[in-house]
C-alpha cells in the first residue's frame, strides 16, 4: 500500500526530509511558509501556508487525505501542531506541544534533566528576574552561558569569556524581553550532536555531527542557525572515541525511558569536555543542517521508520553508508545580523555537480531563484574521507558562484578538523 506523507515545514532540513521520502514508496505531499523550489520539485503538491497554525495544517493534511506527517521545525511542535494531527487521526511524527517542551523551554529542560537523574546536566539556575540573574553572575566564580528560556532560533545564547564579558551579559538581560533566563556553567570542549528515531520507547541513533554555529570562519563572529556541519564514515567524529559516542547515546536513552510516549527525531547536542560527556541541549526535531549530513547516507527506508511508529512496530534497525559528509550552507551578504535578500542563486542541480544541494529560505520567481534574509541554501559532499567530501562541497560552491552570498569555507577542511583534535587530546592530557 502507498502512504501518502505530508511533509511540514520548508527549510533545508525538510529538503533533505523530502529527499529521503522521495526515494521510498510513498506520496509526499508538503505545506510550508514559503516555497522550497527542491522539496516542490519531488512533492505531488506543495501548500503555502501559516505551519503554526494547526488548523491550516490539519485541514491540508485531510485535503490530500495523508496517512502520516512529518514535523520538520520547532515552532510548528511548539504551536501544537504534532497534537492537532494526531487528534485528527493523522499520525505525527514528531513530539506533541508538552513532550517538545525538551526544547522549547530550557528552564524545563534542565528541570527535567535534573528531576530524572539524566547524566550530563551542567550546574544551572532558571530566573524570572533580570537583576537576580545579574547578581549570580556577579556572585558566581567562574564563566556563565545566558540562554533565553525559549525559542530563539540559535541566535539567543550568550557564552560568557567568548562572546561576551560579565558587563555584556547582563547588559543582554536587562535588555532582552524574555520572561525566564536560565544561566548555567561555561562547558569547555568540543560540541557534536547525535540524533536518533523515538517511537514505542525505542531510540534509533545516527552518526555524530558537529556543526558550525559562528558565522565567520575560525569560529568567530555571531552565533547563527548553522553555517555547516560534517560527519565522519564512522559513527564518531575524528576528536571521539566510541565510548564518548556510547556514552552520548546513554544519555539520549535516559531521556526517552523518562519521556514516556515521546515519538520523532530527538537531537542531542552534547559537549565533549576533559570529564565527559555534557549535555548543551536537547531538541526534538532534527538540526538544520545536521539532518542534511544524516539522511543522504542512510539506507534504511525512511518510510519503514514512519509506518512503524504509527503502527506501533520495532523501529528497524538503522543502516548507514560508511560514508564522511560535509556541509556549508550559502547565506546572504550580512547574516545574520544585518542580511541583504534580493541576489539571484546561481546554483541548481545540475550545477552542484558531485555535490548534494538543498534549499533553504529562497524566493522563487518567474525569472529565477532570489536570497531572502535567511539562509539561502546548502551544498552536501558525501565520500569516503572528510576531506575529499569537504573537496566535493567547495568544488560545488566554486562552479556555481556565490556573489552576494557568504560561505564558511573551512568548515570540513583538515586543518580546523585537526584542531579539533588537537584541542580534545589537549583536554585530556
């Protein structure tokens, strides 16, 4: 029998999703707020709409007459659209509106970790008050990061002796307009995410990624959504070994016998410190743009993933290519904290050559494919090293042209992949 999908969501994330549904036995259908030109290109239909609003959802949804859904972003989960399918009779794959509370809120999540015992939980304290906050920084010995409670799309952290010093920090929450902040003891080490299928209590994971958060290269800069990421042909990264690895999924399966009835992606995003493994953040969906390193290199089928969480089955076993990924997203000139839209993308299928290409925040029009102020898209280069896929990007990036777009370049290259290194044998020596 053919499942119809509905597919939630239209980031490079959902592309690389789309990717993967499209190489199964399955009728993708999609609804998001703007219109990715790749996931329309592989979807019977595709349907702007508001993804925050249930009901729009949850009416197209029953217009294509969908058998699943996929939740691809943060907010959707957030606005309860994972409980509105579900209450429909369309089984969401992703958490419903109080199990996603693992993200969307990181007072609750350090709550959580801490009321359940689960291994990893940096020291913390969750305030209402701005000056209180700013009194324990000043009382607190040692380095702090502010994180907002909420939603803040990767933009909202503060690390204190990185980004900001003490004056900046509470300056940041005197200024902000969130209601809770939570602050919790500067991690020092090397971050790398594993993601992993929940559904029926059973966790699937996948290979560690490490992800570029600053917006320049040599990780300076703002942090933003992602500027790139890469995976290794093993299931750890070059600076791990398989016991940190192991150690990182203990972590991920405390949390789903603890989150009974959790069902979707659950990321983890963990540090690698000189005394283990801690946890950064959790986040109920996959990362943008970790799942673009992940799904073109898994060959088990999605689908078979899909069907038997709704039919309450044994997730399959994951297989995977033992192949190295690497990422780089193109953003507009200024991202992210002043980005100009409006430049025309040159690249397309056919162009990115070797490479993988996924679009992200684009304006499609008659004459072509223009930036927004986000991300515009990502090239993924899949082989069997690091650097001959980092090799498979770049040579992508240069055929197409990136005028009026900003890319990190060393994002995946052998010399920032040895620092890493480096910086890791340094810790534990």
């Amino acid at each position: 029998m053919t499942e119809t999908v509905l597919l939630v969501g239209g980031g490079g994330r959902e592309h690389a999703i789309a990717r993967a549904l499209a190489d199964s036995d399955a009728d993708l259908y999609a609804c998001a707020g703007n219109r990715n030109p790749g996931i329309a290109t592989v979807a019977a239909g595709f349907e702007t709409l508001e993804t925050t609003n249930p009901t729009a959802v949850v009416s197209y949804a029953e217009e294509v007459d969908a058998d699943l859904a996929v939740v691809g972003p943060e907010a959707p989960l957030a606005a309860g659209v994972a409980d509105a399918l579900d209450d429909a009779g369309i089984y969401a794959f992703g958490p419903q509106e109080d199990e996603a509370r693992i993200e969307t809120d990181k007072g609750f999540q350090r709550r959580f970790m801490a009321e359940h015992d689960i291994p990893g939980c940096p020291d913390f304290e969750e305030f209402r008050d701005a000056e209180a906050a700013c009194d324990y920084i000043d009382e607190y010995d040692g380095d702090l990061v502010v994180k907002p409670a909420g939603l803040t799309g990767g933009k909202g952290v503060r690390v204190m002796g990185d980004q900001v010093d003490a004056a900046e920090a509470k300056e940041y929450i005197r200024e902000s307009d969130h209601e809770r902040i939570v602050l919790e003891e500067r991690l020092i080490g090397e971050e790398f995410t594993v993601q992993g299928f929940v559904a029926n209590g059973q966790l699937r994971v996948t290979p560690a990624v490490q992800d570029h958060k600053r917006a320049y290269e040599g990780d300076e800069g703002p942090n933003t959504g992602g500027m790139g990421s890469y995976s290794d042909a093993s299931l750890e990264l070059p600076f791990m070994t398989e016991e940190d690895y192991h150690d990182a999924v203990e972590v991920m399966e405390a949390v789903v016998d603890a989150l009974e009835g959790y069902k979707g992606v659950l990321y983890g995003q963990f540090m690698l410190t000189a005394d283990g493994i801690k946890v950064v953040e959790f986040n109920a969906r996959f990362g943008d743009p970790e799942a673009m390193n992940t799904l073109p290199v898994l060959t088990t089928d999605f689908l078979d993933v899909l069907t038997a969480a709704r039919d309450g089955d044994d997730l399959p076993k994951l297989s995977f290519e033992p192949k190295a990924t690497v990422c780089k997203y193109a953003v507009p000139d200024g991202y992210p904290t002043d980005p100009e839209s409006g430049a025309k993308v040159q690249i397309d299928e056919d162009s990115a050559g070797d490479a993988i290409l996924f679009y992200a925040s684009v304006d499609e029009r008659d004459d072509g494919i223009y930036t927004t102020t986000s991300r515009s898209f990502a090239v993924v280069g899949v082989a069997e090293t690091i650097t001959d896929a980092e090799e498979i990007a770049e040579n992508a990036l240069q055929e197409a042209g990136t005028e009026g777009l900003r890319v990190r370049h060393d994002i995946g290259k052998p010399d920032l992949v040895q620092q890493r290194i480096d910086h890791m044998d340094e810790l534990r020596d």
